[in-house]
C-alpha cells in the first residue's frame, strides 16, 4: 500500500500531457522517494509526509529538499510541496533551487520560490518567484530582483546549497 502510494506521489513531477520529446512530459517511468527522517501517509486525509535529506528520483529528474507534501485523490496526484534547501536536476544539465517549490497538477505548473534560480548551458534565470508553466512551456519570473542572462557559452557551475543526492 506504501508503495503504490508513494509512487503516485512521485508521479506528480510527470504532467498529464503526451510524451512527444520532452522528457519533463514523460510519464510511466518508475519513481524512488527516499528520506532520512522517514516517511507518513494519512490514508484517510490522502496526505504523504517525508522529512529530512528527501531524495525524488526519475529517469529524467531528481528533486532533494528537506521535507516533502503531497496531496492526492485516489489515483491522482493534486500537489507536492517541496520545502528547504530545494533542488532540481535534470539530465540534460539544467537545474533549478529554491526554498520552496510546489508542483500543481490541475494547473500543470510548478512555481519555485524564496531566491529561485534556474541554470541551463547558457541561460540564467533569477528571481523572488518563477512558474514554469509546463503545457505551455513558458517560464515567468516575478519580484524586484528578476533577471535572466544570457551567455552564449558555458556558464560556470551553480552554487548550491547542498548535495544533490546527498
């Protein structure tokens, strides 16, 4: 029961959408969720808990914050909420970091927040808040310190604030 829970969880980070190329629309690859400080469900609240050093796995993303909330109905995931230390790695090289990131599934949107800042080969976005609208595929960066950078070589890599995984 833990399992198929947890892997709807971590299906979350997958839209709903076809697959076509982008790996981000991928969905059916399996999912691990580990966490130091252990694992909760409310079975009746339809509620998951992890805490402490949380590690979300994909083929296509890996996702480490201190602690993790999901909510979901009985095959759906409605949201995950990524608090501390968030951060996000794709294969490709991309990666992301915030104090918070919270994934919406209705909406297909993930909105990082607290100093977010997104890194690929040669982009550079910063903000007080970004929203990645994923059907869409278009970024939005908010608050009065926003900025993108452009760089048309490698930039050197992020600073973060932890190990991703640990």
């Amino acid at each position: 029961m833990k399992s198929t829970i947890l892997s709807l969880i971590l299906l979350a980070v997958a839209p709903s959408k076809d697959s076509k190329s982008d790996p981000l629309r991928s969905k059916g690859l399996p999912v691990e969720m580990t966490a130091k400080g252990g694992l909760k469900i409310d079975l009746e609240k339809r509620i998951g808990y992890a805490e402490t050093d949380v590690v979300i796995k994909r083929a296509d993303v890996t996702v480490c914050c201190d602690k993790a909330v999901a909510k979901y109905t009985k095959n759906r995931i409605q949201s995950v909420e990524c608090k501390g230390r968030v951060i996000i790695l794709r294969p490709d090289g991309t990666v992301a970091r915030a104090d918070r990131a919270i994934f919406q599934a209705d909406k297909d949107k993930v909105k990082l927040s607290g100093t977010a800042k997104v890194r690929s080969e040669d982009t550079e976005l910063e903000g007080d808040e970004i929203v990645y609208d994923i059907a869409q595929d278009k970024l939005k960066v908010r608050g009065s310190n926003s900025r993108f950078r452009f760089v048309p070589k490698n930039l050197p890599a992020m600073k973060l604030e932890r190990q991703c995984p640990p």
